[in-house]
C-alpha cells in the first residue's frame, strides 16, 4: 500500500500533469480556435455557437475535477505532513 508520503507525491504529480493538459487544451482552445471548431463541427455534427459553450463547460468542468480529485486531498495531505 501506499505511506502518507508516497500518496502526496503520487497527487502531487497528478495535479501537475492535469494542470498541465487543461493549460494545453485551454491553449489550443484559444490559438487554433477556427481550425479546432471547423474540425469537431464536421465530425460531431454540432453548430460552431455550441461548440463554443461546450468548449468552456470542458474547461469548467476539467478544472473543477482536478481541484476535487488531485489539488485539494494534495494540500490537505501536505498539510498533515
């Protein structure tokens, strides 16, 4: 099983990595918009507008997954340490 230690590690890089891909989607999203909806309209079948709105509802919900399931048990586990 995991120690204490090895579990904060553990969330530790997880937080990093999924901060990491939400900064690169978030990126992406931002700088290859036209190329990005253009591509998942013709393939999804879905307007341009929602796109849009599902675009940020990604990015909402992807933030709010890592600060739930990686950030928060990180600090909390950092801070019994």
């Amino acid at each position: 099983m995991f120690d204490l230690q090895s579990l904060t590690t553990f969330l530790g890089w997880c937080s990093l990595i999924n901060v990491g891909i939400l900064v690169l989607s978030t990126a992406i999203i931002l700088f290859a918009k036209r190329t990005i909806l253009q591509l998942h309209s013709q393939m999804f079948s879905v307007t341009e507008s929602q796109l849009n709105q599902l675009y940020l509802q990604f990015i909402a919900h992807y933030k709010m997954l890592i600060l739930i399931f990686n950030l928060v048990p990180y600090i909390a586990l950092k801070l019994m340490q």
